[in-house]
C-alpha cells in the first residue's frame, strides 16, 4: 500500500467539504418551496366552489314545491344528491324542519363530505 | 516484481473525491423536488377561480326583473352562440388592453330518467378541444326548466338541478 | 527499487484532474437546482389570491364602536379595520358600488399604509397595483404603483359585478298615479315614505320568491344607499285655481321614526349623516330646512344612515312641506305611504354591471 503517506489526502477532504455544502443548499432549497406550493395546491384542494355551490342549491330546492305532474323538488334534491356524488366525488345530506307555530323559521341541516373536507351547516331562514 | 504504487496515490484520493462528490449529488438532485411554478399548479388555480367566476356571473342576471339568469336561459335553449360570445367576453377581459386567450368546452351533466348520469355538450370556443391540452375542470350548478332528450316520461318535465360543466385551456 | 520520484508529478496530475472534473460537473449543476425556482414570485401569487379574495368575497369591516356602521360611511380612516368590496358574505363576487368608489379614492386614503395594513395585513411590505374596470365606463380605476415588466410578480384576475344602489324618483306618472296631491289648500303638506325593512329582507325580490336565488339584488336599507329624488313638484299644484306659485316652499323638516313591535317610535339618525337634502342652487348637502326653489329635491341617504334601524321592522319618513301661502301640494295624508319596494315602478332596482379586477402583487 502507500504507506503512511498521507499527503493525498486533502482532494478527499476537498471532496467532502463541496458535498456537505451541497447538502447544505439541498436542505435550505427544500424549505423555501414549500411555501408556495402548499398555498396554491391548498386552494385547489378546498373545495370552495363546490360547497357554495351544493348549499346554494339545496336552500333553493327546499323552496320549491312539488304540485301536479311536476315534482320539481323531489327531482332538483335527488339531481343534487347524484350529481355531486358522480361528478364532485361528495357524499352530500340534508334534511329539513318546517316553521311551527311557535318558530317562523325553516331549517335545513345541510351535510357535505368529500373524504377529505367535511362541511356541515344548520341554516335557518330568516 | 516489486510493485510500487507511491505514483498512483493522488489518483485513488482524487478517485475517491468524485465518487464522494457525485453521490452527494445524485442523492442531493434525488431528493430536492424543485416546484416550478408549472408544478406548483398556481396557473391551474388561477385558471380555475377565473372559470368559477365568469360561469357564476353568467349564472347572475343584470337586475332583478328577469327571474332567470343568462345562464339558466341557454341550458334550457341550448344557445351555444350566445354562450360562447358571453363566457369569452366574460373570461377573456383584463383590465388593460388586449384580452387572454382562454379556450373552454362546456358540457351540462344531467340526471337522466333512470337515475343516470348523463352529458349533452353545450358549447365549445373557436378552438376545440383535442385532448393534448392541459386544462381545468370548473363547474356551476343551475336549475332548469328542460326536458331532456332521454327524458320523455312525463315525471322528468318540469325543474332540474343540472351542472354546467366547462373544461378550460389557454392555448 | 524503482525510482518513481518522477511518477509524483503525473499522479498529482492525474488525481487532481479527476477530481477537477467531478468538481466542476457537480458545479454545474447547481444552478440547475434554482431554475424554475422563484419562490418570490410563488408567494407574491398566494398573495395576489388572499388579496383578491378580501377584496371579491369579504365585505370589510369596521372597528368594534363603529361595528353597526359599514366602512364606506366611516369619515376616519382609523375607524376601517377591513377593506372588503363584496356587498356581503353570502353574495360573493358582487361588489358594492359605494366600496368601490371609496377604495379607488385616492383622496380618502394615503398610498400604500393604508391599505397595506388594512388589505395585506402583513409585515412585509407587498407593493402592488389592483385595477378595476367596469364596463361601460371608459377609464381603468386603479390604485398602487406601475406594474414592473421585467422581474415577475404575483397576479390574480377576477371576474365580477358592481352592484348600483337602488333609487326611487317620485315625479309626476307616480305622484298622479297614487294621487299624491291633495285636494285642500294647507299650509303644511305631509308625505311619508316607508321603507318596509322586513319585507325588503326576508320577501321575493322582483321575479325571484323569497329564497330563490335573488339575494344579490336585495335592498338592505340598514346597509345600502338610498336615494329619493323629487321632480315635477310644480305639477302638484293646482295651476287652474292657483296660477301664481305660492311665495315660499320649503321642507320643513323630515322626521324618521320605525316601528318597534308594534308602536312607532322615532329615530334619530347619528350626526355625521346630517345633512342628506340637495335642492337646486345648493351645490352641497344640506339639512332641513330648505327651500324648494324649482320642484326638484332629492333626499340621499348613505349607506349606514338607518344602521341603527331594527332590520325586521320598518321605517317611516315624514316630510312637511310648508306653502306660503297656503296651497295644494305634495301630500299623501289622506292617502296611502309611498312604499320603497322591489316593485320596479316604484324604484329603480339595483343593477349588476359587469366588470373585471386585476391584483398584482410584487
């Protein structure tokens, strides 16, 4: 072997500084993104059109009435539940309670999931 | 034979620096996910809002004494000129002078008489959509006084939820 | 025993060569790592979006003692916590017109603070330029700095409408059709107006029922700008007996009062909404009372001038007129209020506009 010469042996050194510094911007490089990309991919996520626009729907249906040979409220609840389902990939229920005597006002309990973002609501009329 | 290898110990360290360097790196160019701003799908959600908001503006009508907006209005006539002219209009416009070039295809998916989903196309920009485009998916719901074509039982007259939906792109 | 002293110099050599190469390959790539890599730019748009969305989808708000009052009516700057264009947080994308024209004023704020701490709400000083063009209207508003064109900035477009407040002109079609001019000659002639905030609220709006779809064009008398102007007030005169106008007409007072369960009780409006009346010849808003010196008046009531109103009740404006002397005029005493409704007769509904705004953000 070589010896005990170790005269060389500072290209390796060399070597390993240049690669801790590359490590180093690794590091630093990954930090930075993840900011930007999380902002963008977070909106996209979030299903906030969908949901305005299934709790929209659902308060419009309930006022809608079923008479003679149109059952438009059945047929508008029923599209709703099976239009979201197929085509925005969300479970979405809802039930209502019609004003007593005691309390003039409508509620709809309005229940919207897509596996990952679950929204409910009480609406009450005004 | 006596081998000296004195002469050859600069070439093994300077050997075993490039490896060093090289797999530091491959592992370093491996590891770090560089987004670019493609990546990071913000051109997607800005296309996306866009659409959501041009479509929902369609889906309003200018005042109060019309009780259907412009949107509901095509669905139920099938107007594809008039949606084409007013969803451009509405998506292309900027501030500035000059407007964006975005392309769609509007389709309005439907619940047919057996409980089907179904789509009818609705409408589709100068450009038409071959499939090699990277495009959004955006979508409204609208109610609508229509009989569908596979709809003829008297029970599926009447109101339907439908969505508009609109594929877009910029070219 | 070889001698390899000459050997030393071509190992070197060749050793450090390898090294070199590796050295300047894996150099090389560096900066292959940042490309595509604009971080700032990534986040001037997260920025450019929140900004958007304060603005398209929020209504603003204002500071707590003022919390009853919009922020386009707030006078001090101070007292806006939130600038928010939005005519409310059900109807998203739908913008007020009065927002719209205080924000773009340049006069009523100073660039940037107040709209960095009031928009951005952060440390960093964002500049940015946000402009907004509505159609129909040949100027670009704009408010902010000269977007830059050669380094990037974050940007976000979007689609909206401008709301117009509703106005109600009682001329001479409405005042006959009602029968709004009385027949005896009086010295003080009344006319009420009734703002039936409950009906307006919770009602069908025009051709949509109750909760079908038609909340953006609402009128909300507690938050919106009402306006009620006067012409053809001459007409209400009976010309034939009386052809010679009366000396002085002059609107004496206008009082308020809304009904609170079910008594009416009056209402003071606060005092910075205290001059409200324009007539000819008076190029400001004055108070009662004021002459009427042509048959014009208008009565223009900014928005949080009934904030203090009960949302679910109604309100009532009584306007005496007093003739000198005494005639027939404008009076509905024996008649019913002039009622502002959705009915488009009545009251010019609020109109949507078209419009379109970009937030650029650097």
């Amino acid at each position: 072997m070589a010896g005990l010469r170790d005269d060389a042996q500072w290209i390796v050194l060399m070597g390993f500084i240049v690669s801790f510094s590359l490590f180093f911007v690794a590091i630093v490089i990954n930090q930075s993104t993840v900011v930007g990309q999380t902002t963008a991919e977070a909106v996209i996520e979030f299903p906030k059109n969908d949901i305005r626009g299934m709790r929209d729907m659902i308060i419009q249906s309930e006022f809608l009435v079923d008479e003679g040979v149109f059952n438009n409220k059945t047929n508008v609840q029923n599209d709703i539940k099976t239009l979201s389902l197929h085509r925005q990939n969300s479970v979405v229920s809802f039930s209502s309670r019609n004003p007593t005597g005691s309390d003039p006002h409508t509620y709809i309990e309005i229940h919207y999931s897509n596996g990952v973002t679950a929204y409910n609501e009480t609406w009450r009329s005004n | 034979m006596v081998m000296s290898e004195n002469g050859q110990l600069y070439t093994i360290e300077g050997i075993a620096a490039a490896l060093i360097l090289l797999v530091t790196a491959f592992i370093v160019v491996n590891s770090t996910s560089v987004y670019t701003q493609g990546d990071t799908h913000i051109n997607d959600m800005q296309l996306e809002l866009l659409g959501s908001d041009a479509l929902s503006m369609l889906n309003t009508a200018p005042n109060s004494s019309f009780g259907k907006s412009p949107l509901q209005t095509i669905v139920e006539t099938d107007d594809s000129a008039l949606f084409r002219t007013l969803f451009l209009n509405t998506i292309n416009n900027t501030t500035g002078p000059g407007g964006d070039r975005i392309q769609y295809k509007a389709n309005v998916t439907y619940v047919d008489k057996d409980g089907f989903v179904s789509t009818l196309p609705l409408s589709d920009s100068p450009h038409p959509f071959v499939g090699g485009e990277h495009a959004v998916r955006v979508s409204q719901w609208v109610i609508v006084e229509k009989r569908f074509p596979d709809c003829s039982a008297g029970s599926c007259s009447g109101k339907h939820a439908v969505l508009v939906e609109v594929l877009l792109w910029r070219d | 025993m070889t001698d390899d002293s000459g050997l030393m110099s071509v190992d070197f050599m060749t050793g450090f060569t390898i090294f070199l190469i590796a050295f300047i390959w894996v150099a090389t790539m560096v900066p292959g790592l940042f490309i595509g890599l604009q971080t700032r730019s990534i986040d001037y748009d997260a920025v450019a979006y929140r900004t958007s969305v304060i603005l398209v989808e929020d209504p603003g708000a204002s500071a707590t003692i003022v919390s009853n009052y919009p922020w386009e009516s707030l006078k001090d700057t101070q007292d806006i916590v939130r600038l928010g264009l939005a005519v409310s947080k059900d109807t998203p994308r739908v913008l007020d017109q009065n927002k719209v024209n205080r924000f773009f004023c340049q006069t009523s704020f100073s660039y940037p603070e107040d709209y960095r701490s009031r928009l951005f709400f952060s440390d960093y000083p964002y500049t940015f330029n946000i402009s907004l063009k509505i159609e129909g209207e040949n100027e670009t508003r704009t408010i902010g700095d000269v977007v830059p064109s050669y380094y990037p900035y974050g940007y976000i477009r979007r689609d909206v409408k401008i709301k117009r407040p509703s106005n109600a002109t009682i001329g001479e079609t409405i005042i006959r059709q009602h029968n709004f001019n009385n027949t005896e000659n009086v010295t003080f002639n009344e006319f009420s107006i009734v703002i039936n905030s409950s009906s307006l609220l919770t009602g069908p709006v025009g051709q949509y029922p109750a909760h079908g779809g038609g909340a953006v064009y609402r009128i909300n008398p507690s938050w919106d700008k009402i306006m009620i102007n006067f012409t053809d007030l001459d007409e209400t005169r009976n010309k034939i007996a009386h052809p010679t106008p009366p000396t002085s007409i002059r609107l004496t007072q206008v009082k308020f009062s809304e009904i609170l369960g079910t008594g009416l009780v009056g209402f003071t409006p606060p005092l910075v909404f205290e001059n409200y009346t324009y007539v000819t010849g008076i190029n400001e808003a004055t108070k009662p009372p004021v002459d009427i010196v042509d048959g014009n008046l208008s009565l223009i009531f900014d928005s949080g001038f009934f904030a203090g109103t009960d949302k679910y009740g109604a309100i009532y404006l009584n306007l005496t007129f007093e003739l000198d002397p005494p005639q027939q005029y404008l009076n509905n005493t024996h008649t019913r209020p002039f009622d502002y409704n959705y009915h488009p007769a009545n009251v010019t509904q609020p109109a949507l506009t078209d419009a379109v705004m970009e937030v650029a953000v650097w």
